[in-house]
C-alpha cells in the first residue's frame, strides 16, 4: 500500500477501522496506534560522541518522563544492521511510535517502512531516512548552517581584515562521501565562491575527528601559508584547528591584529568559552535538545488521532512558537526548552517527506553564555 493510499485509507476508515485495515495491507497489526493510545516509544539513535549527543538522548528521556510515557532507547552501536533490528524489534513488540536517529541514509529504510505499514509510526530526528513513508523528519539544515558560518567569516574578515585585497581562507570538511559533512562543506564553499575577493585556498579532510583536524591543518599550514580564516565543519574539527594554531603559536583572539578568523558549526562546553574569548569568532549551533521532543509531541498528536496526517504542518508552511510549543520543565537544573531556539521552522520535502527544518543559533561574543545553548546546559 503506498504512502499517499495508505494514509488516505487511514482517513476514511478512522481509529476504529485501523487494525482490520491494516491487516488487510500487511497481514497483521504491529500493535502501535490500534487503541490511540501513546504510552511507549522506542528510540534508535547512534549514542557515542560526547555531552553533544547526551543532550540529544537525554531531552528526549526528559520529555518523555514530562508526558509520562515510557521511552526505550536502544544504541545502534555504528550498525545499521543494529539499527534495522532494532527498528524490527519496536515494531514487533506493539511499542506506540519509533523515533529514528538514522545511522545509514538507506540502510533502515525496508525496515521503517514495514514498521508504517503495520501501524507504528517513524519519526526521524537529527539524521534523515531516504524512507519516503515517514510522517516527519526534524531537524536542521546542514547546507544553510555552512552558509550561515561562511556569512559569519565574511562579516569578520571584512571588521578585521577590511583593507586586504583578498582573504584566503581554508575549509576543514568532515568525512568524504558523508551526505552531513558534504552538505556543511557545500553551504560554505557556495558562499566563498561567489565573492571576489575570497580565495578558498583548499578543502582538506578533518573527518570529524579533533585529533585529524588537528594534524591535518598543522601539517597544511606548515606547508603552505597561514589563512586568514578557517572553517570546521563540526565541534570536533573546529577544536582539533585550535589546537593546531596554539601548537604553531598562531592563535590569538580577535583584539590581536594577527587573528585568524574561525568559524565553525557546532557550539559545546568547550566551545563557547573559546568564542568568549574571541578565538573563535561564531558557530553555527544547533537546537538539538529540541530534536526528539519536537519529534514526540507530534508522534503524540499523529498516534491519539488515528494517524491523522493533518496534525502535521503543510509543506511550504512556517511554524512559530504562537502555532506550535513545547512545555518547558525542570531538568539539569535549569526550566529547558523555554526559550524556542528552534524556531521558526520551515516545513520543507526532504526525500519525499515532510521536514520540520528547525532554526540554528549563530553563536557569538554576545551570546555565547546564554542559559539556551546546549553546550552551558551540558557543560
């Protein structure tokens, strides 16, 4: 049955005709959605990689306690045959909806769409499924973050560095052939080749990795010629090109007229004190502790009304916090998610679904100790 067909049946037929539906189309009822009710979710999700994805993991575990219902999360351990088990597992036990940090683009895609076709709902978050079946997926735009970091260093070298003829700068990418890192390198080199003045001097692999970003960009500069700016495109990277400077003895912050202009994607507990300081001029952050409960507040409104698609924002629409919130409570310390970082989001078509492409933070000398940031809540 296919996705338009399918969600149209879903329409005609209501809650109650849910499982004799389905059942005709796959031979059976997972057990998710049959009744309306939303009390079990399980979250599949690579788990490895610092207070960044802690964040990610533990606002979903939040927001779950918050509405009371009961959350799995199962590490896919950097395997998507993991995952798609796992995935299988969810949907075989009757859990209420499946929320999905994909780990392989494709890989998982045969299983999300079994777990639809048998009633459980997928919802993606932080990394997309090439699955055109799902309801939503949530999450920001790596393409405009590189933008928005490349639009942040031109601001900067044009306040320092004005009365140059050109600026030379240098892209840091992450991994070659990951769809994350080639569109976080693409939004910047965009940017850069349509100025003039802007030489982009080379792109070397950093590989999301601080320890290769850091001898990779030693290693280029020593060879070559010192830049006037450097773009990373994750926390890792960025940290690993500090680094590097500090060993070369180049790195100083922006009241110092031989400042190098860096720019980065991500903020962190180390980050933002470094962009304090003005070593790193600004990082493009994202709102991920926004993520999975934006996902789960939606999954909790498609479930209890029968997998009504029109609790999901139309495609071309824009969603402020006026249409769309969520509850902010009492975690680590701090009221989390009161201030909306995510907004506004754009509804967007990403491989033949709806995206909810959420908003991302610039951080910079003003803001960089705001209480919003990720980075000074996971500290």
């Amino acid at each position: 049955m296919s996705r338009i067909n399918r969600r149209s049946f879903l329409k005609a037929t209501g809650a109650t005709g849910l499982a004799v539906g389905l059942a005709g189309c796959t031979g059976g009822l997972g057990g998710g959605g049959s009744d309306n009710t939303f009390e079990q979710v399980g979250l599949t999700a690579y788990v490895r990689g610092g207070a960044w994805i802690t964040a990610y993991i533990e606002a979903a575990e939040f927001y779950a306690e918050d509405l009371g219902i009961e959350l799995d999360v199962r590490p896919n351990q950097q395997s998507a045959q993991k995952q798609v088990q796992d995935i299988r597992d969810f949907t075989n036990q009757g859990y209420d909806g499946i929320i999905a940090g994909i780990w392989s683009t494709g890989a998982a895609e045969s299983a999300i769409d079994e777990a639809i076709e048998a009633g459980v709902p997928v919802f993606a978050t932080n990394a997309d499924t090439s699955s055109s079946e799902i309801p939503m997926y949530v999450g920001f735009s790596n393409y405009d973050g590189g933008a928005q970091c490349a639009e942040a260093m031109l601001s900067s070298l044009e306040e320092q560095r004005g009365d140059q003829d050109e600026w030379r700068v240098l892209n840091v990418r992450g991994i070659q052939g990951n769809q994350s890192a080639n569109q976080r390198s693409q939004g910047f080199l965009d940017v850069m080749n349509e100025q003039d003045k802007v030489t982009v001097l080379d792109t070397i692999n950093g590989e999301y990795a601080r320890d290769v970003a850091q001898s990779t960009s030693q290693e280029w500069i020593n060879a070559n010629e010192v830049p006037d700016g450097i773009y990373s495109g994750n926390l890792s990277m960025g940290l690993g090109v500090v680094q590097a400077l500090r060993n070369l003895d180049l790195a100083v912050p922006k009241s110092d007229e031989d400042h190098i202009i860096l720019t980065q994607m991500d903020g962190s507990p180390e980050v933002n004190p470094l962009v304090s300081e003005g070593l790193i001029d600004a990082a493009a952050d994202q709102p991920n502790y926004f993520y999975n409960p934006i996902a789960m507040e939606y999954m909790r409104q498609y479930v209890e009304s029968g997998q009504d698609e029109s609790v999901i924002p139309e495609v071309g629409s824009t969603v402020t916090p006026e249409d769309f919130s969520i509850e902010p409570g009492q975690h680590k310390g701090v009221e989390l998610w009161s201030e909306p970082i995510w907004a506004p989001g754009e509804m967007r078509e990403q491989n033949g679904h709806p995206w909810f492409r959420t908003n991302s933070i610039l951080i910079t000398e003003e803001n960089a100790d705001q209480p919003f940031l990720w980075g000074n809540v996971w500290g």
